[in-house]
C-alpha cells in the first residue's frame, strides 16, 4: 500500500471505529507560550519498539518547517508520523523483504537546488543490508544501499552536507562494521560507495567502539563546504571525532569529563546569524549523573559540566536541538533528558546563562528518547523544539513549545 492510501485508511479507520491509529489532534495555543505534551498513541496496531530518529522538513509550497519522526515496529516495518492538519497521523511505511532489524539515522535532503526537502530513513535489514526510505509526497521508495564487504554490526548515523551554500545536499551514512572498524557510505564521483574509516588506533587491533554519540554537520564559514562529522563513544572512556577535512578522513581524541561517560545524548552545531565558522556541540551523560557538555571554542574542544535537574540524576537521552528565534539571531542549544524522578528535563542556553526546566512527566511512562527537532510556521517566525518518546505502552509522546 503506498504511504497516501495507508495514511488515509489509518485515518479513517482512527474515524470509524475510534481506534487510536492518529495521533491526538492539538490546536495551537493563543497566548501564552508554553510547553506542550501531546500523546500521539500507536502506530496502527502494533506498538512502536525502536528509535529510527526525527528530522524537519521546509515544505516547498508554504515555507513551513514540518517535523516527521521515523520509528521501528513491533511488525518490523518503518512507521511514521507527521502532522496533517491539526493531527498527528501515523503511516505504515512498509519494510524491505524481511523486515527491518535496526535504524541507522534519518535525514532531511534537498536533492537539488530547486527541489523541495524530503525526509530519509537509513535502517538496517534482515538481509544484512542498509536500505534508504525516501517519502515524495506520497509516494513511498526503498532503496538498496547493500552493505561494506564486512558486514554490519550497528548503525552510527547520518548527516546531510553541502558542498557549496548554492548546491545541493547529499547525504553521509556511518555504520559499525563486523570488524569494529567505522564505514561511511558516501557518494564519490557517480555512484554510492562504502569507505573503510577504521578505528581509534592502539597498537596493532586498535581500540573497541562501543557505540554513537551523535553525527552532525560543521562549517568553518558561510563560504566553506560543509563537512560531515560523527562522535563515538570508545573503551579507553574517551569521546573520539571522525569527521572529513580538505584533505581526508581524520580521528580526534576528545577526551571525557571528570565523571566519565555513561551515554550520549546528541551532537548539534550552533550556527551564527553572520558569517563566523560554526561550534559543534556534543551532550553526554556522565557517571556522575550531571550532563556533561564538550564544544570547539574555535582553537580547542572543552568539556563543561551542566550540573543535573532537580529531579536528580539524568537517566536517559531523548536528544538535543539548535534553536533559532528569528533569521537573525544565533542559534541556542537545547538538550532533552530524562532525570531519575521519571520526568523530562531540558538544559537550554538563554542567551546570557544555562538553565534547567521541568518538562513533567512523560504521558504513560517513557521508555526511550526518540529524538529533537524543530518546526516552524513561517519563512519569519521563530523555530519551536519538538522532543519525541517511546512510551511503556508502545506508543510516542511529544513534548513541544507551542
């Protein structure tokens, strides 16, 4: 079934017999502004088993940005669920022959400088193999990626770049191969190629990746190229760097904080309202229970310990997002975390300081941090963060500033 007609029968069926297929339905607020929690409920009537991740979409014809979230089923299939209207609709996006065994990443591509945006979802299959989902419109496109000579392991992520701010995007998936060496599916001259980025090196074996971190997306001015960047989590407890420079591949040590590593939360990048290069930042959580954060100043990477929420220690991810209020001011970072007390907190920089808010609790329970993004209701107006969770009952709850 494509994903228009599985979209419609979701619909009506939510219609018909009142089954919660669709997402509530939620009006936008008046006055004043606040932090909104929305429970989007199953995907049709299966439960939702696994992060795939969640990415905004300019929409051509009204400029809007237009969150979609990607999850994995408890059928094996990719699910997904963007806003029509006023509801959340969930679309059953199908799966390769076999299913689908784990998620990569998810991107926001604009394929050429014309075309629209258009959301991508990297899964891994039962066969072994990385295959793309394209959504156009609504038509629903799976596309064989095949896989490094050696196998993969785990997913890493993707980020989308630009060569030049005029071109067009295209896309960097990093995987964990067989070999716990790092393999980038990458584009390079006519066709898509899998490139061996090996790994942290200790001696002759190299070191052990233990997992992702986050991948974003870095430039060093308004003029330069962007470059692909993805942070992995090692067992020497350090936080390593793989990112492409103008001359190749290249590994970086970031060290860890004084409390150690205990997960990720999410890689951003801070982009100014002027020409300046961007900062990369990346949110872990400490063995200490404070979030920890590590940046690029501009001449070295520094790690920052945010504290923790009053709700004690920070127990989960759910993932973190930049922030821009208008065109014309600098982004500001947000990191969505869950603290021992079961309830959602987020670490956001004002302007002039860091502070913590209390989210509440999740609806139903959360189990797992989908992922953070943004949506936006004019070329003009201000971006507002959309965070996404995995419930106990295996369905998703949003928690958004409306």
């Amino acid at each position: 079934m494509s994903s228009g007609l599985a979209r419609v029968a979701h619909l009506l069926s939510a219609l018909l017999l009142g089954v919660a297929t669709a997402g509530t339905a939620h009006a936008d607020p008046v006055a004043p502004a606040a932090w909104l929690w929305t429970s989007m409920g199953t995907p049709g009537e299966v439960e939702a088993v696994e992060r795939i991740g969640a990415v905004s979409i300019v929409d051509a014809s009204t400029s809007t940005e237009v969150p979609y979230v990607f999850v994995r089923g408890s059928d094996g299939n990719l699910w997904g669920n963007w806003p029509d209207g006023n509801s959340w609709i969930w679309s059953n996006l199908g799966a390769p022959a076999g299913g689908i065994v784990g998620g990569v990443g998810v991107a926001g591509i604009k394929n050429s400088t014309t075309g629209p945006d258009r959301p991508y979802a990297y899964v891994l299959g039962a066969d072994g193999n990385m295959w793309v989902h394209e959504l156009t419109g609504n038509t629903s496109t799976w596309t064989n990626r095949r896989r490094p000579g050696v196998g993969i392991a785990a997913g890493l992520g993707v980020v989308e770049i630009k060569d030049t701010p005029s071109s067009s995007e295209r896309s960097y998936a990093f995987v964990l191969g067989q070999d716990g060496n790092v393999w980038v599916h990458e584009w390079i001259g006519n066709g898509w190629t899998w490139t061996n980025q090996g790994r942290p090196e200790q001696g002759a074996a190299g070191r052990t990746i233990l997992g992702a971190a986050g991948t974003t997306r870095v430039r060093d001015s308004a003029t330069y190229a962007e470059r692909p960047h993805a942070f992995v989590r090692v067992d020497d407890g350090n936080l390593w760097l793989i990112k492409r420079t103008r001359s190749g591949w290249t590994w970086t040590d970031l060290g860890r904080p004084a409390g150690g590593i205990a997960g990720p939360v999410d890689a951003i990048t801070l982009r100014g309202a002027t020409a300046a290069a961007d900062r990369p930042q990346v949110f872990v959580r400490g063995g200490d229970g404070d979030l920890w954060l590590t940046q690029w100043t501009g001449s070295a990477w520094t790690w920052t310990d945010q504290g923790r929420p009053a709700g004690g220690r920070v127990v989960d991810r759910v993932g973190a997002v930049s922030v821009q209020d208008s065109p014309s001011t600098p982004q500001r970072p947000y990191a969505f975390v869950r603290g021992e007390d079961g309830e959602m907190w987020v670490n956001e920089w004002t302007g002039s300081a860091w502070t913590w808010t209390n989210q509440g609790m999740v609806p139903e329970g959360g189990v797992e941090g989908i992922g953070v993004t943004t949506a936006k209701d004019s070329p003009s107006a201000s971006q507002r963060p959309h965070a996404f969770i995995r419930t106990s009952v295996g369905g998703l709850a949003l928690c958004w500033w409306g």
